[in-house]
C-alpha cells in the first residue's frame, strides 16, 4: 500500500514537474521574440543574407538579396550602427525568377575589401553567380 502510494506521488510530481517545465517554456519563448534591426522590400521568396564588414569600420555588417518581383532581386548593404540600429541601402540588382537565391561575402578580388558574392535561380534549371565589387567608397560594381 505505502508502495502503490508512493509510486503515485512520483507520477504526480513528475507530471507537475512537466507541466511546470511546459508554461515555463511558453513564457519563456515570449519573452524572446526577436525584433528586426533592418528590414528590405521582398514579395517573400528568393532571399538570403550574409555577414561581412563591408565598409571597413570593425564592426560587421548584414548583406540581404531580397526578390522584388519583375525578374528582380536587390542586394542590400544593412551597415551595422553599432548600437542595434543599421542603415539600410541597395548596393546592386541581379536577375532571378524569384526562388532560390542566396549571397555570401568574400574578397573575390584580392583588393583587401569585402565583396559580395550573389547565386539566383534564373531558369532553365540554372543558378547564375554574380559578383559585386566594391569599390571602397560606399558603392558597389558588377563584375564585367
Ligand atoms: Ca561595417
Ligand atoms: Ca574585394
């Protein structure tokens, strides 16, 4: 008896315990929702991001390729304020059909500044790979 008593205590604290772990989750997850820092135009599909100190002042930056609709994604420099805050502003184009794209950042060049490296769906079961250069003073050049 003492046993069979026993044995129910543990079932009941345990599913006490679990309960208790689940609310504490729930709340926990509300209270780290995250909040944007920047935010691009998109219609929803093809996007991608990479980090990289693009303008050279230590602090790394965010680079977002985001399609725009019209066979169109952008490629945004979101710079790093420092503070929580970016500004945000469009560094270059590349055609897509609007699925599949994506960017990293890399010297492609060997010029000691950051580049950005693009990769969209273009159809035809293909992904083209743009390069854009940077040219040191804020903006940006396709590669020819
Ligand atoms: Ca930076
Ligand atoms: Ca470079």
């Amino acid at each position: 008896m003492i046993i069979k008593e026993t044995l129910t205590s543990i079932v009941l604290v345990g599913v006490l315990a679990l309960g208790t772990i689940g609310c504490s989750k729930s709340e926990g997850e509300k209270a780290s929702a995250p909040k944007p820092v920047a935010s691009v135009p998109t219609w929803g599909t093809g996007t991608g991001v990479a980090t990289g100190d693009m303008n050279g002042d230590g602090r790394l930056d965010a680079v977002v390729v985001s399609y725009v609709g019209n066979l169109t994604a952008n490629v945004y420099l979101n710079e790093n304020l420092g503070n929580g805050q970016y500004k945000t502003r469009k560094i270059g184009s590349v055609p897509t059909w609007g699925t599949g794209a994506g960017v990293a950042t890399g010297d492609m060049n060997g010029d000691g500044r950051l580049d950005a490296v693009v990769v969209s769906y273009v159809g035809n079961l293909t992904a083209n790979v743009y390069e854009l250069l940077n040219n040191g003073d804020g903006t940006f050049s396709p590669r020819e």
